[in-house]
C-alpha cells in the first residue's frame, strides 16, 4: 500500500456532528434576544403607521443581522474561546462545528438579511444593518477586541445600532430619538461588560484578551463603571426634560438609575473578598434589568396609547 493510500485511510473526509442546537447557539441567543427587544422598542416609537408585514419582516432581518454577527465573531475568535471557561462549551471549541463552517454560515445569513431588509424594507435600513455587522465584526472583533483595553466601549456602538436600523426601516430617516436610544445602549455597555470582565478577568488574562481589569487592573476598572454609570444615568433621564419622552419614562429612568448608581458605588467601594465579588454580579444583573425594564416602559407607552380610544 502507498504512502498516498494510507493517508486516504486514516484521514477521512470529515463529518460534520453539529445539529441544529449548535448552530443555533453559534447566534448567540442571549445577545439576539436583546436585539430583537431593542429593535422593537425602535420600530414602535417611530412615528406614522408600521405596515405589520414590513415590520416582521424589519424585526427579523435584523435578528439575523445579529445572529450572524455572533457567528462571523465565534469563527474568528474559536482559538481563544477554547481558553475561556465561560465559552468553551461553545460550539467551535467543542469541534462540532469548524470555524470554516461558522464563517460560511455567517456570511451567508450577513448577505440574505442585509439583501432582504434593503430589498423589501428600504435601502437606507438595509445599510444601517450591513454596517452594523461590519462594526461589530472588523472593526470590533477583529481591530479592537485583541488590540486595546477600549475594545468594549467603542464595540459597544455596534450593539447599540438595532433601535437605530429599526427606526430607519419604519421611516426611512432618522431623528433624536432613536439616537438617545443609541446613546442609552452606548454607555450601558461598559459598566455592563466591566462588571463581568471583573468576575472573569482570569478567563480574559488566560486567552490574552486586554480587557480593562487585566491590563488597568481591577481598581481602575471600578472607577470606570463608576464614571460611565453617572454618565449612563444621565443620559438616560434626558430625554423626558428635553421633551422626548414623557414623565413615566422620566420616573423610571431616575429610580432605575438610583439603583444602577448604588451598585457601581458599591462595586467601587468593595475591592477585595467575596462582598467585591458579590458586588459585581449584583451589578451586572441589575444593568440587564435596567436596559430592559427602560425600554420596557417605553413600549408599554406605545401600547398604552394604542390601546386607550378603544377602551374609552
């Protein structure tokens, strides 16, 4: 037997194990649940009338749009979420799926819900989204995510776009609005992702991924969630004296706020032990909380309004 023929033999063509799970998981459910949320919040504040279909079909698109983000991200970080334990159950690392096939997969889902927005929505939507992914993609996880401890608060940008691409396919423009969205998302997301990367920065040092604890140490990371969370607060109660949002959203926003800064006060004063640790989970819980519930209150509004001539 030739040498040619014994490696035909003991490499085989290889077989895909992955099912329908790991694909689904290569989405990133979690982050696609807020995007959705996010999106909608979008979508229904905007002025005039949502055709349903059209707004299905907006909310979708950009669900995809995100989902293979998620994928594109694991194909090309595969080789550090295997040193993580928070993500090394992860499809990739687990080798049912190759990183080729997370590439392919993603490309694919980038190219049909950028194509389908733009297609059947509007072009200006179908833009939003195509740079949303390249954001997110290139410049995030590619340029910033293995090269600076900022990675996460100019990555943040392209996670604060959904409500921005939703409200460009429900009008076709732009306004304030979906920009204080914009802004809201923008400056939650470092004290959100500083939180954990505090209770993770093991899993960050061992993949050799900058995050702000490993290369500024905790203490400083602290002072920043305490920084960013007073800027978050503030942003998020401006909309309801500038005029944009009416004083149910305001009162949310203050007390929900309140809460967010006691939290960033607590993690920056506890820095040692098991009540620092305790500190920054409580944190990092509340501030999904917190998005949610702000948004919340701005969809429950939507809906309140619609509701109310048909009531009275």
């Amino acid at each position: 037997m030739s040498v040619v023929d014994q490696k035909a033999i003991e490499l085989p063509p290889r077989i895909s194990e992955a099912s329908v799970a790991d694909y689904f998981a290569l989405l990133k459910p979690r982050v696609m649940s807020l995007v959705i949320f996010t999106a909608l919040v979008g979508l229904m504040i905007a002025p005039g009338h949502v055709n349903p279909v059209l707004g299905f079909i907006s909310i979708l698109c950009i669900a995809v749009g995100a989902g293979a983000s998620g994928a594109l991200n694991m194909a090309l970080e595969g080789d550090i979420d295997v040193l993580m334990s928070r993500t090394a159950n992860r499809p990739i690392p687990r080798g049912r799926i190759t990183r080729g096939e997370a590439m392919g997969f993603g490309l694919t889902l980038s190219f049909f819900s950028v194509m389908t927005l733009g297609a059947l929505v509007n072009w200006y939507a179908g833009g939003l989204l195509a740079f949303t992914i390249f954001f997110y993609v290139v410049i995030y996880t590619m340029g910033l995510k293995r090269r600076t401890a900022q990675n996460i608060v100019i990555g943040g940008a392209a996670g604060a776009l959904p409500p921005v691409v939703a409200w460009a396919a429900a009008t076709g423009s732009l306004s304030v609005e979906p920009l204080l969205l914009f802004l809201i998302i923008f400056f939650w997301t470092p004290p959100h992702f500083w939180a954990l990367a505090l209770f993770r920065s093991d899993d960050y040092a061992r993949a050799g991924v900058p995050m702000l604890p490993v290369v500024a140490g905790p203490d400083a990371t602290r002072l920043q969630i305490l920084l960013y969370t007073i800027v978050l607060v503030a942003i998020a109660a401006a909309p309801w004296p500038l005029g944009y949002f009416d004083w149910v959203y305001g009162v949310t926003s203050l007390v929900l706020g309140a809460g967010m800064l006691v939290l960033a006060i607590n993690v920056y004063r506890h820095r040692t032990g098991s009540t620092a640790l305790r500190a920054t989970r409580r944190l990092f819980a509340f501030s999904i909380l917190y998005l949610f519930a702000l948004f919340a209150v701005l969809l429950l509004d939507v809906v309140a309004k619609a509701v109310a001539p048909l009531i009275w």
